[in-house]
C-alpha cells in the first residue's frame, strides 16, 4: 500500500537514504515520488558525534554501492546528490539551496540513529516542514511483535513464530520508471573524493566475488533460490560446500530488503521449485536478523554492555599477543585460522566457522567479546551492529537466547565434523595441504615425515585445548557463584 505524503508549498522533496541503497521496495522513494515533485536523492557520509563510523571493510562495500546507485538513479533521469558531515547541518544547508519541502527517509532502529533522527525530525516539523519515515529495512518493526505480557521476546523460538503470523501478504513496490528533476540540481561531492578505496595498500583485492548494488544483490538471489537453497537445511553448516546464499552484506546496505526475499521464496516454494522446509531454514536466518533488530531496539544498552547483566563481571584476560595471533590467522588451530584468513582476504567468513572463531576467542583465550565484535565491525562487509551484537553475545553466554556459557566449541572436534574432508581448511591454510585428512585438524599430531609444524611453516596452538576448557569452565563457574 502506497503511503502519501502531504506537502504544501511547491519545492522538491528530498530522499534521504542510508542503508536502503535500492530503488525497488523503496517506501520513501516511493512516496517522493508519488508526490508528484522533483526528487532529490541525497547520501550523507554521517560525521555527526557520537554515531558509529563504520569500518573499513564497510567503507570499501559503500564507495561500490553508491557507484552502483548512482548509475541506476541515472538511467531513470535523477541525480544521486553525496554530501558529507554531521546529517542535520547538511539536510539544513540542501533545504536552503534547493526550497525543498519535504524530506523522507527509510527507518533505522540502533539509538543513536533514532535519536539522530528523532531530533531532525522534530527540528524540520517545528519550521513547518513536511517529514516523513518508513520501513524498508525488516519484515516487522521491533514494536509490532510482543509476548503474551505485552513485552519483546528475549528467546528466539517464539520470537519468529509469532513474528511470522505478523508478515501477512508481502508486496513488492517495483522501482519507479521515471525520477522528476529539479530545475536545478544541487551541488555534489565527488565519490572518489571520499577516498573510500583503500590505497597504501589496497588490501581489498581479495574482493572481486562481490558485486555491490543492487543489481548485484538480485543476481545473487536468483542463483541462490535456483539451485544452492535445495541443499540449505542440510549443508549450510558445511563452510567447504558452497551452499549459503552470500546476501548478508546486499542486506546490510539494503540493496535488497527482507520483503524482497521473502516473496521471492515463497513464490519459488507456491511453484513447486524449492521444498518448503529448506525455504523455512533459509527464512528462518532472515528471522534471526529480524530478532537481533528487535533486542537492538529493545536494549540499546547491549552495544557496549551485556544483554545478561552478571556477564559484566566477567574476568576478561588481557593477552594481546594472542589477540594478535587470533586476527591473523596463526593461533594453530586450523579451522580457526581459516576462517580468519577468509574475512581477511574477502571480508566475509562462514557463519558456522564465525561461531567457532568467536567462541575460541571468548572462552579458549578468555578475550573480551568486545574486542572481537571491534574487530568483526572492521574487517566484515556485512558489519550489521545488531547482527554482530547479537551473535557475539550469543556465542559469550551473555546474549539473548545465547548459547550456554558451558557450551565450548572443541576447534578440532569442529573441524572434523564440518569439514571432514579438510576443503576449508586446505584453501585458506595453504600450508596443510599437504597433510591428509585424519590430522588435518590437529598437524600437530601428524607422523614425524609429514609433520609440517616441526619444520615451522605452520604454528603450534597458542593455547591447549583441554587446559583452556577447564579454565573457561572455572571463570564461568566463580562468575555464575557470585
């Protein structure tokens, strides 16, 4: 359903966009555009205090995106207009430069964003300016799913099974033909001028499986729902089977919205091509997201504190050399090198082997989850804050329907069950390659003629496994005794 707009005077309307980098099922865009005005779409680089830059990795995606964008705004006779600085102080400075009457943008849900937000839009209201936001970010706003008390849910399970009777029908607005343009244009920054692209070095060369916009983003749900989501339920965990659907970081950016997967799926499972079950798996990680979102909103407070308040006396060790060795990739536990050394070369990391990483770093090394989510935000494309709060505190014991605190992933008990055959490993530890299967997971264990780890080419592990269960184990237990 098309939501109007009511605007007097006769100046444009400005589409401020953020993570809805799309022209399909876009709200906001919409309603400018239903308004019958010129529109001006506009993407601020945000410097206002207090808001979270995002990092490098992110920042890479971005440059691309905008790209990406704003050839599509082009074609369709618009112009992406870029700006940068604090967004209140920009949006003032448009206003003035181009009589615009109205303003429209999608919904974000972390705090700082909404109270950004909240402040613009009393601001612009107070000078009679029409303002308006919308939803084009997730399948239920975090105050539309509420337990039998009338509060959030704080478990999953019954999170999306109430959450999936609020969906409905879903329509799909398709994107607007044409864009009015101003009689004038305001000016641009110029992208490149951003210096969003690393240089000296560029390390993002490792990139190239990614295509960011959204044209990239609907490429990579139609290959998904062809073929790979027939083995979804059953192989995802598999990081060596490449079976997931690599949309989290077209997500993120809002390249493609939730609505947009989850009528696409549907329609594949209504016409008989995907079995329900493996379409329920898949949209049940879109649910995931939606979860963390709401928890986000609900507890602003998790992005630096714990969701479970008694995880804040938590015993964190300080040992930098082994958070060091755990960012590069050489604590000598393979399947956490590789996965390490994935999100460093193509800035993402399966999500089974981003468990297994997060958990070796919390309770085998006993780092603070902080520091691993400050290292995730940087270094990972998808770098959602409610995602990578969520699944770090899940995986500390501290979260929301987070994972026992006596849960321990074993990193070789892991390996040989998800990567059995050592094809993660051996594709991004090259150094094993060599090993056969039943010590690849542990070369430290391999007979003396194929034991790689006494020549050094590959470390010992920085911790023993066994000794830092137990170790873990009696932090958790003093922590949980008071």
């Amino acid at each position: 359903m098309q939501v109007r707009i009511d605007i007097d005077g006769d100046g444009p309307v400005l589409v401020w966009l953020r993570k809805d980098l799309r022209l399909t099922d876009n709200p906001a865009l919409n309603a400018a555009v239903a308004t019958g005005r010129p529109v001006i779409p506009l993407y601020i680089l945000d410097e206002t205090p207090g808001m979270r830059p995002m990092g490098a990795a992110s920042l890479w995606w971005l440059d691309k995106s905008l790209c990406a964008l704003g050839v599509d705004i082009d074609q369709r006779g618009g112009r992406l207009i870029l700006r940068r600085g604090a967004a209140a102080e920009v949006l003032d400075d448009l206003i003035a430069e181009t009589g615009a009457a109205g303003v429209v943008w999608n919904r974000l849900y972390d705090k700082s964003t909404i109270d950004r937000d909240t402040a613009i839009k009393a601001d612009l209201r107070s000078r009679g300016m029409a303002c308006k936001s919308f939803n084009a970010s997730l399948l239920n706003e975090p105050w539309t799913v509420k337990n039998g008390s009338g509060e959030g849910y704080k478990v999953f399970t019954p999170y999306w099974r109430a959450a999936r009777e609020h969906i409905g029908d879903v329509h799909v607005t398709p994107a607007p033909v044409a864009l009015p343009s101003p009689a004038e244009w305001p000016s641009s920054d110029s992208l490149s001028d951003w210096g969003l692209h690393p240089t000296g070095p560029d390390w993002s060369t490792g990139f190239t499986m990614w295509s960011p916009g959204e044209a990239g983003a609907a490429d990579r749900l139609v290959a998904f729902l062809s073929s790979k989501i027939q083995n979804y339920a059953d192989q995802r965990d598999i990081p060596g089977v490449e079976v997931t659907s690599l949309l989290s970081p077209h997500l993120h950016f809002g390249e493609i919205g939730p609505r947009q997967i989850w009528a696409a799926t549907r329609a594949e499972v209504a016409a008989g091509n995907v079995p329900a079950g493996q379409a329920d798996k898949f949209l049940s990680e879109v649910g995931w997201r939606e979860f963390n979102h709401t928890i986000l909103f609900n507890r602003p407070d998790i992005v630096t504190a714990s969701f479970r308040p008694e995880f804040d006396a938590f015993p964190w060790n300080s040992d930098d050399a082994a958070y060091q060795a755990w960012t590069r990739g050489q604590t000598g536990y393979p399947i956490v090198d590789a996965g390490m050394r994935e999100l460093w070369a193509t800035g993402y990391m399966h999500n089974r082997v981003r468990m297994i990483v997060a958990s070796f770093l919390i309770k085998h090394l006993l780092i603070d989850w902080r520091q691993g989510e400050a290292w995730f935000w940087d270094t990972l494309l998808d770098a959602d804050l409610a995602n990578n709060i969520g699944n770090w505190q899940w995986t500390a014991g501290s979260g929301a329907d987070a994972a026992p605190y006596f849960r321990i992933f074993n990193p070789i008990t892991q390996g040989e069950k998800f990567d059995p055959r050592g094809t993660y490993v051996r594709r991004w530890v090259p150094e094993l390659r060599a090993l056969p299967d039943a010590v690849i997971h542990k070369p430290w264990t391999a007979p003396t003629h194929l034991n790689i780890t006494a020549r050094r080419i590959y470390a010992r592990p920085i911790v023993d496994h066994a000794e830092a269960r137990a170790r873990a184990l009696a932090a958790y237990h003093r922590l949980k005794s008071g």
